[in-house]
C-alpha cells in the first residue's frame, strides 16, 4: 500500500526515506528535498529534511503494483475520493497562506500517480497526544506554556478568518525546541469579508474535542472563534485529567465531571478558563482566544525543552482513525475508546438547556389553559338542561360530599344512559346521578350521608385529561435503536440492502453510533458489489484482453469487450472473435472485421481478413 522507501516524486525534487504514519485520508512520509542554497560561497546542493502527505483513501483505494498509481475500486468509491482530494488539496491551500511560528509550514502541493501530495516543514518531535500517553498527565505549567503558544497561533489564524474546526493533542506537535506547532488544517474552513463560510468540506469531528455546533451544517456557517476555543478548552482537559471529555452533544445525559474531581492539582483559575471555554451554549464561552488566554495564568516567559530530553516519534506514532459517513453522522461516547475523528454531513439540531427550559413552561401554560377552558365548557354544558345536542355525555346532577371531609366517593361505572327529569333536591337520602346517550338510560344510585349541604361536580372517566410524556426514554430510543439495526442486518443477509439503507438511516436518526455509520457504509459497498455482479451476469467470461475482458452477451449471444466496472467497451455486436496482429479481430454480421486494440480502440474497420 505504501510507496517503497527510496521512491522519487516530482522528477527527483523529493525521495521518500520511510512512512512515518498513516490513517483513514492518507500517508505521512518523511523524505528529503533537493534544493539549491544560494550564500557567499555560491549555489550549493543541499538536502533538507521534508514530510509529504499523500491522499491514500484507504478504504476505497489500491496501489497499482508496477505504476505505483493510486486507483479505485468502484464508482462509487470514485466520487468520495475525488471529494476528500479536494479536501487535502484545500489544506494545503489555506496552510501555504499562513505563516506563523506555532503553526507547520506548507512547501507545495502537487499531483502525481493519479493523487494529491503535500511537501511541507518535517518537525522532529511528537505529539501532545504521544507526549500524554510516555508520561500520562502533564503539569499545568507545561500545558499552559503550549496553550499559549498554540493561542497565538489560533488569534493569528482568525484574524485571517480562518477557523482551524479540528485542535486535539494529537494534531498538536512539539518540536525538538519544545515549541508547540498546530498542524493539519485539512478540515479548516475560510470566511470571506461578510463572513460566510467560502471553503466547505463534509463536516468532520473529532470525539469530545468538537463543540455542539460543530454537529449541525449549518452550526459554522459564519465566522465565531468559538468552536475553536470549545476544542481547545477540551485539549486542556484532556492533557491535564488524561481523560477524553465526554461529547458536547451527549453532555444532556453525561454531565462532564470538573477537571479537579480527576486532578487534585489543578489550580482553581485554570479549572475556571477550562469550564467555561467548553460551555455549551457558544455565547456562554470566551468570544475571542485573547479573552480566553487573559483567564489563564500563563508563564510569563517560555522554558524551552533541550533536544536531547524530548523524544522524536519519527515512525512511532499512528494517525487517528477515521471513520466517514455517508450524509450522516455523531458517535456514542465511551470513555475507553481511542481519540477518533468522524467525518459527517448531517444536520443535528441542538436546543440549550435554557431553551429546553422555556419550553417545558410553555408547554405546562397550555395545558393548564386547555384544562381550564375544558372544566368552564363542561360546567355551562351540565347546566344547560334543556340541551338536546346528541352523542354528548354530560352530568346532569349534583353528588353532594360531606363539608367537613374531602373525602372522595368510590369510582362507579356509569352505563350510558338518555337524559332523564332531574330529582327532587328535597330528596335527603338518595341521589341520583344521570348522563344522557341517544339510547336508554338507567339511574345510578349512591347512598348519601345525612349532612351534605354543599355538592360538587365530579367529571366523567372520559373527561379526565391524560398528559403524555413529550419526548421518548432513553430505554425507549435504545430500544427501537437495536430493533431498526436488527432488521437492518436480517435485509442486509438477503441482499435487500435498499431497504436495509432505510432502516439504518432510521437507527442513525435515533441515535447516531459508530456502528450505524459503519453498517451505511458497509451497505453501500455491498449495494455497489451486487450491482456489479448482476452487470457481470448478463455476459459469459471469455478470455482477458489488455485491462478488458471478451464476452459474450447471454441476451442476444454476441461478442463484445467489458472492463472491470462491467461496462462494454466492444459493444457486443459481433458474431465471433480471433486473435489479429496487432489485437483481435471481430467478426461483424456481414462478415468482415473490426480490430480493436487492447486499449479498446477500434484501428481498422471493415476488414476482409485479419
């Protein structure tokens, strides 16, 4: 999969030395360039030490053996493909424009074997995110230095209107200074004067360092520092409890626990800057990186980390896993899962608890204005008796309670009965309730206590108001969640996988997991292999010819060429076919030949003989 160590690009400007990392998008090499270094002395040759990222979609790509070209293995593969090269192309675009001390310089970007690569600035050092797992929780004055120093670097990048959308430790290198550096910008977005959004990619987030806006469309569509500073917030969680934060858009059910209830020795002003720059809310948050680095007690001047005790992970380290979902996307939080970044398009919106809040007041308001109205309709209708509307059930006389108790009368099931002459009220020791139906009627008689001067109305069963809950349990929604996945499996094993899509995208909508991701795109793959197969039935396999092979049509018995796709590059028209000088021969219904070469191109018509 990886280019050989040694392999030269750009007609021997760059060589490959060995792979320094890979991940879902690409693969990291580290290299050298040749260049020419102009001094007192004169033009020199010289080496210098590079990194060049290549776009290697793992999960849709393969490497030609002898051509070293970047192919892929279906249509539908092709278009997601095609997509993310813009994305790497994108990156190295926007970082070629930022030059900054903390930030990783881009040397060009070019294409070749039938891909994209990045020659950037080759940093000798590590990660926050390898740094964190050799000696587990860093000291707060250690952090604060590189968050300083990668604050710079964000208030520079958005004061160009560039949001960064993907901070993390792992995407935080020291070098062997022991200064930190930002790198990948590959899921950065620019904004224009008005502050619209002028780059798109499909939406990608890294688990517990995306803020909640992040999982909506249209959540970055104008400029705001906020996400930025929400992930650097969590980046300073992290580095100081060794915990990922749990996930802004599950933070509802999971409150995120204080930095200081996993770390004693966190400082009180610290914890603070921390808490409120992971706000949900974004206007909750610091606004800008300045009023975000103005909270924190920053070291006044920087100690710089000698060469010789800072480890250089050239080859050591993995890139993050990365997961893309097809117009989709959030995954289930799990503290012991590995930092991951999750690609997604889809629109999440998202309610503060402030609004939710309101909400439910609302909500409450109206029933109790439905429930007045309908207790003030019911008592004017029972005291209408001359009221002859049908299919009403209605109460037609008082049941008298003692004073001096609220004491309720038992429940009696009341048969609908036709309105019927009210009682005496004289009457001291029987009462006689009555509702009217369009049929019979029959009285109801309920002894009566002898000191009753007061009555009350007491409402039918089916005038009782019933308040359903708004909003499903989490035993519910994990329930049909684990219901739409099982069915979606069962239609995935009898290849029924348009309706398996179905019942997935409806899981995704219930609650979006890893595993729904995986089995939408899994489906798609399998969706896209049955689709060819079933192209491929409709021929007889013959022979290969160059990179096609020669077919005979099932439906009309006729000679033809297919390529991989099972696409007809030789129309089948041909009655037979023979081996040609130069390519084959195949014979038309009127008897002569065409001769296609192996690249399918038709370079003689007509022929007698061949």
């Amino acid at each position: 999969m990886n280019l050989p160590n040694g392999h030269v690009l750009q007609n021997g400007k760059y060589r490959i030395t060995h792979v320094i990392g890979q991940g879902g998008f690409g693969i990291t090499y580290k290299g050298v360039w040749y260049t020419e270094v102009k001094g007192s002395l004169g033009t020199v040759q010289t080496e210098v030490p590079i990194c060049i990222k290549e776009y290697f979609f793992k999960d849709y790509c393969y490497r030609e053996a002898e051509s070293f070209a970047v192919k892929v293995h279906s249509e539908t593969g092709r278009a997601l493909f095609d997509k993310f090269k813009e994305k790497l192309i994108k990156e190295a675009k926007i970082l070629s424009e930022v030059h900054h001390p903390h930030i990783v310089n881009v040397l060009e970007v070019f294409e070749e074997n039938d891909t994209a690569y990045i020659a950037m600035e080759y940093i000798s050092g590590c990660s926050l995110k390898y740094m964190m797992e050799r000696e587990g929780v860093l000291p707060e004055t250690k952090v604060l230095r590189y968050v300083r120093q990668i604050g710079e670097a964000l208030r520079f990048v958005h004061e160009k209107n560039i949001l960064h959308l993907d901070i993390k430790p792992s995407n935080i290198l020291i070098d062997s200074s022991g200064k930190a550096r930002l790198i990948d910008f590959g899921v950065s977005k620019r904004y224009d004067i008005e502050q619209q959004e002028t780059s798109t990619t499909m939406l990608t987030l890294s688990k517990g360092f995306a803020s909640i806006e992040q999982y909506d469309n249209e959540g970055t569509q104008s400029f705001s520092p906020c996400p930025d500073i929400y992930s650097l917030g969590a980046t300073m969680y992290n580095l100081l409890t060794g915990k990922i934060p749990t996930e802004s858009i599950l933070r509802a059910t999971h409150p995120l626990l204080k930095p200081s209830e996993l770390n004693k020795d966190i400082s009180p002003k610290t914890e603070a800057a921390i808490i409120k720059a992971m706000q949900i809310i974004p206007a909750d948050r610091f606004q800008t990186i300045a009023e975000m680095m103005a909270a924190l007690d920053l070291p006044a001047e920087e100690e710089e980390t000698p060469a010789n005790k800072l480890q250089n992970t050239d080859g050591q380290e993995e890139d993050d896993e990365t997961t893309v979902i097809h117009q989709s996307e959030q995954s289930t939080y799990n503290e012991n899962d590995e930092d991951r970044t999750v690609v997604n398009s889809d629109e999440i919106v998202y309610q503060s608890p402030r609004k939710k809040r309101r909400k439910w007041i609302l909500v409450s308001v109206v029933i109790a204005i439905f429930a007045c109205v309908g207790s003030a309709v019911a008592f004017l209708v029972q005291g209408n008796k001359a009221s002859t509307k049908p299919n009403v059930t209605e109460l037609v006389s008082p049941v008298e309670e003692k004073k001096d108790s609220e004491q309720q009368l038992p429940e009696t099931t009341v048969p609908e009965v036709k309105e019927e002459p009210m009682l005496d009220k004289e009457d001291k020791k029987t009462e006689t309730t009555m509702v009217r139906q369009p049929e019979k009627a029959i009285p109801v008689v309920v002894d009566e206590p002898r000191k009753q001067p007061e009555t009350k109305r007491i409402p039918v069963e089916e005038n009782k108001i019933t308040i359903q809950p708004l909003q499903p349990t989490v035993e519910e929604i994990d329930a049909e969640y684990a219901a739409l996945i099982a069915s979606g499996k069962e239609k995935m094993g009898k290849a029924d996988f348009t309706n398996a899509k179905k019942d997935f995208t409806k899981a995704k909508e219930t609650k979006l997991t890893e595993e729904v991701v995986r089995l939408l795109i899994s489906c798609d793959e399998k969706e896209a292999a049955k689709l060819l197969a079933d192209r491929k039935a409709q021929y007889e396999m013959k022979k290969t010819f160059g990179n096609f092979t020669i077919v005979r049509k099932k439906s009309t018995m006729l000679y033809g060429a297919i390529d991989s796709d099972a696409n007809e590059r030789i129309p089948c028209k041909y009655r037979n076919v023979g081996i040609a000088e130069n390519g084959r021969a195949f014979e038309r219904k009127d008897g002569l030949f065409d001769i296609y070469n192996a690249d399918g191109v038709l370079i003689n018509e007509g022929s007698t003989y061949y």
